[in-house]
C-alpha cells in the first residue's frame, strides 16, 4: 500500500482526491489538510509515502512548502493553473494534475509514483536484480537471465522459464548488474556470460537464439569473453 497525504485548500478538490484515493486498491490515505501546516503536523505523526499537493494554497504555497520538508516524499502537484507545471517538475515531481483531472489521468499519476518507486529499489550484486513486471516486483537470480534485449522504450528479460518486459534501458540495467557476468554486445543486447553457447563472426548463441555483436562492441566482447 501506498500511504498518501491530500492536502488542498479547496473541500471539492479535497473531495474528488479522496474518493479517487478511496477507489485506488494501492492507495490508504494517512490524512487531509487544507494547509501546508496542517500537512506538516500530519507528517510528524504518520508515515507518508505519496503527497497530492496543491501549488496554489494560502500562507504557504505547495511548491514552497515542499521545499522545506527534509525528508521529501513523492509529490504529485494539483493546480488549476498550468504556468506551475515547469516549477513543480524543477522540483522532481512525479507527475503534475491540471484541475479538474479524470479518475483514467489520476491512475496514470499513480502508476508513475509506482513506477519511480520501483526503479530506486537497490540491486543486489550478491545473485539477483529486482526487476518490475506486470506490476510486479520479481527477484531474479543471475543465474536465471539468458540475455536482455532493447524493445523501445521497455526491455524483454529472456529467463530460463520466462519472458518479463520492464519499464527500463539497457544503459541502466548494465550498471546494476555485476560486470563479470554480463555485457554489452550490442545497441539491443546484454547477455549473461556464462549462458553463452559458442561465438561465431558477429554473433553468439544462447539456446536457440542467435544475439548480434554489434561492430563497436565486438573488442569489448572478445575482451570480456577472455
């Protein structure tokens, strides 16, 4: 679950985002404030993973309140005015609501906040990666990845029993694995190096697949293959 803070000065708007919240299975809201102080004595006795946070707000703004919290939840922005949007993104919100927003555009919000949580789960080089799927988290053994490859802007985990499509880059993917198992042999491929079956002109195989080396890699390759 995802604990959430509403915090908005108008009682329609408080309204609309409490039963969004109350609709959403992922979301238990911890509180509902119609100001940034009363959102900062809520944080004090609650846990607050997610804040719905109107910009335009008396005594203190939401941008500026935002910006005196030490410890910075994700923030969600709600505002009827759209000159706000390129402060509230300055400041890592995760996504920007422009009142009056529908139940389909506040899901979306949700699924970034998830999103994003998912992409700053640690690694762990001691035998897995964490790698969020069908909205999902899977620990994944090394030893259970055949290779990954580019699909846009999503990537195929081919494992041994499975196939996962996250939502990453391959860039980022190579740094969170340990670099004496894998490597780059391609714009679209990593590959686990111990799954590798034979190594022939410009490609490799793994089970039944045939994986390009591309020309810029090919010396890394070779390098890494011993």
């Amino acid at each position: 679950m995802i604990n959430c803070l509403i915090v908005d000065d108008e009682p329609l708007s408080r309204d609309v985002l409490k039963t969004y919240c109350a609709d959403h299975p992922e979301l238990e809201i911890v509180g509902i404030c119609k100001d940034a102080f009363e959102a900062m004595a809520a944080m004090e006795k609650q846990t607050v993973d997610l804040i719905f946070l109107d910009v335009n707000m008396p005594k203190l703004s939401g941008v500026n309140f935002y910006k005196s919290l030490n410890q910075k939840p994700a923030v969600v922005f709600t505002t009827a005015y759209p000159e706000f949007a390129v402060e509230g993104f300055e400041l890592d919100a995760v996504d920007y609501l422009l009142k009056p927003f529908s139940f389909e555009r506040f899901v979306k919000a949700v699924n970034k906040v998830k999103e994003k949580a998912a992409s700053n789960l640690p690694s762990n080089h001691n035998g897995y990666i964490l790698l969020k799927a069908d909205k999902k988290i899977y620990r994944t053994p090394f030893e259970d990845i055949l290779y990954f490859e580019a699909l846009g802007d999503y990537v195929k985990v081919y494992l041994v029993d499975k196939v996962l499509i996250v939502t990453t880059t391959l860039k980022k993917l190579l740094e969170e694995l340990p670099e004496t198992q894998f490597i780059r042999t391609h714009k679209s491929f990593i590959v686990n190096k111990t799954k590798i079956e034979y190594l022939e002109g410009n490609q490799l195989k793994i089970k039944e697949q045939l994986i390009p080396i591309g020309q810029a890699y090919k010396e890394e390759v070779l390098k890494g293959l011993g």
